[in-house]
C-alpha cells in the first residue's frame, strides 16, 4: 500500500463519484478506479459499491476513512512538523531599565523586541544602574539599559543615548526666565538627585558643580524625584534632571519648581546598552547583540 492509495480513496469516499474525484486528482477516471480495485484486493475488502448512477461506502470504507484522512493529515504535518524540531527554540531573556528611561529609548527598545521575537523573548526588569551592572555580570540580566559611566572590563556596551540636563529651580525666583547661569546657584543649596542610583554619575557632577563655586549641599536619602522637586519649591535649593520636556523626569515636577537651561553650563546624561562580552562573542547572545547593534548604530540625542 502507499500514500497515493490513500489520497485516491480519501478523494473518491468524499466526492462519491469516481468521474468528480479524478478530476480533483488531475488524472483519468479508469486509472483512478483500477487504483481503488488495488487497495480493495490488498486489503481483503471491498470498500465501495458501485452502481450505474451511485457510489457508496461499504461498512469496510465507512471504518477506513478516518483512519486514512489521519494518516495523510500527519504525512502532511511532517514538513512544518520537521522544522518546528530543528528551529532554534525561543528563549527569555531580562534587559534591564533604569528609571526615567526617554519614551524615544522605550520605543528603540521595543523594535529590538520585535526584531528579536522569533528567537527571544524579552521581558524588562527595573532598577538603579549598580544593581543592573551587577545582574548583566552575574548573567541574570542579558542586556540592560545603564547610565554612563560603567568600567566593569567584562561587559561591552554601545552607547544609545545622549540627554541635556537643565537645572530644578525655583519658580517665583526665576519667573519670566529662559536660561540661568551656574553663578546664579551659588547661594542655593544642590540636592544631588538619585546619587544611589547613578553614583559614578553623581560624584562626576558633583565635581563639576563644586568647580563651577557650587559648594551648599543637601543630601535627603530616600527622598523619591518628586520630594526633591518639593524642597527645591521652597525656594533655598536647586538640582539637575532632563531638560526634554518629552523625559519622563518632568511628571516629578511640581508647583513651585521649574525646569532652565544652563546658560553657561551643558551638563549632559549619558546611557549605553550593556551585555557580557564573553555571551556576544559566539555565545548564546550571539544573535540578540547582532540586533543590537543594528537598531541602536545611531545613539539618540534629547
């Protein structure tokens, strides 16, 4: 017996007529019924009646077609059925994000999920940048988002985006202004905004301000962005955040604070995207990073 047998009785037992199943099977009706006459003969049982005007199921053809449409339907299955089994599986795979991360980020991020969809599956994890280099080290994070600057010599990074910052400040001190000078902070206080999240960041900009004759300092731990925001509304202290308004930082703001450009000052927030060396060079990232490095060729810049 062979498949053909099958597709000719599966054709016929469903048509009911050997003319209309000989077309369906681009053939002629007399080799199509000698074919059927083979199978009857080797199975030991007639499986149609045939008159001048009707064909029917013998009870042997009622019992076999099920058992036929079954067979052909895995015959079918075995090509898709093949390369479902030798395709690499899908894996999932943590990228980390900070906080405060630009909607511009996001949606970069979101073409390297879909990029990556048939080989990954992406889910994010959040936290400060120490704890996401320390999870993209240990390996429990493939990827994460990190403020610059990193110097762990086991991860690689491309560096994604560039942010202006501009200075929290007082509103009523600084109404009607578009831009303010570093000189004009002096006898405020700076509050140091997420220095446990970002510290490498924190204590560069630290220098910089102290440098720049900014000496008052006020560190409030545990203070969420919105409290900063608040103590700078008081009117005695001022601090740093994204200048895009687009930037997520800006729903912190409250009444009472404002946002400027420094005039004579262009502190700027640097991310990159990180990963272990060792799991992009032919390792199991191999194929994560290659997107990588497609989508995120041109850092953004805000």
């Amino acid at each position: 017996m062979e498949m053909l047998h099958l597709r000719y009785f599966v054709a016929v037992a469903e048509e009911l007529n050997f003319s209309q199943a000989a077309r369906k099977l681009h053939m002629a009706a007399s080799p199509l019924s000698q074919r059927i006459k083979d199978l009857e003969h080797e199975l030991g049982h007639r499986l149609f009646d045939r008159s001048t005007h009707h064909v029917t199921l013998t009870a042997a053809g009622s019992a076999l077609l099920p058992i036929a449409r079954d067979v052909l339907d895995q015959v079918n299955a075995i090509p898709w059925r093949l390369q479902e089994a030798v395709k690499p599986r899908r894996s999932t795979v943590f990228v980390g994000m900070p906080a405060g991360v630009h909607p511009a980020l996001r949606e970069r991020v979101k073409q390297l999920e879909e990029r990556c969809h048939d080989r990954f599956e992406l889910k994010r994890w959040p936290g400060t940048t120490p704890d996401l280099v320390a999870a993209v080290h240990e390996g429990k994070l493939a990827l994460s988002l990190v403020r610059m600057p990193v110097t762990d010599p086991a991860l690689e990074f491309v560096p994604v985006q560039v942010e202006r910052l501009g200075a929290v400040v007082p509103a009523d001190r600084f109404d009607g202004r578009e831009t303010v000078g570093i000189a004009e902070l002096s006898d405020l206080s700076y509050i140091p905004s997420a220095s446990e999240s970002i510290p490498a960041y924190s204590d560069d900009m630290d220098r910089k301000l102290s440098n720049a004759g900014i000496k008052k300092r006020l560190k409030v731990g545990g203070t969420e962005y919105s409290g900063i925001s608040e103590l700078v509304a008081n009117g005695s202290s001022f601090s740093i955040t994204m200048l895009d308004p687009a930037s997520p930082m800006h729903l912190f703001l409250v009444d009472g604070a404002t946002i400027l450009p420094f005039a004579d000052f262009r502190p700027q927030l640097e991310t990159a995207l990180v990963w272990r060396r060792d799991r992009a060079e032919d390792g199991d990232l191999a194929e994560l990073v290659a997107g990588v490095r497609e989508i995120f060729a041109e850092p953004l810049s805000t």
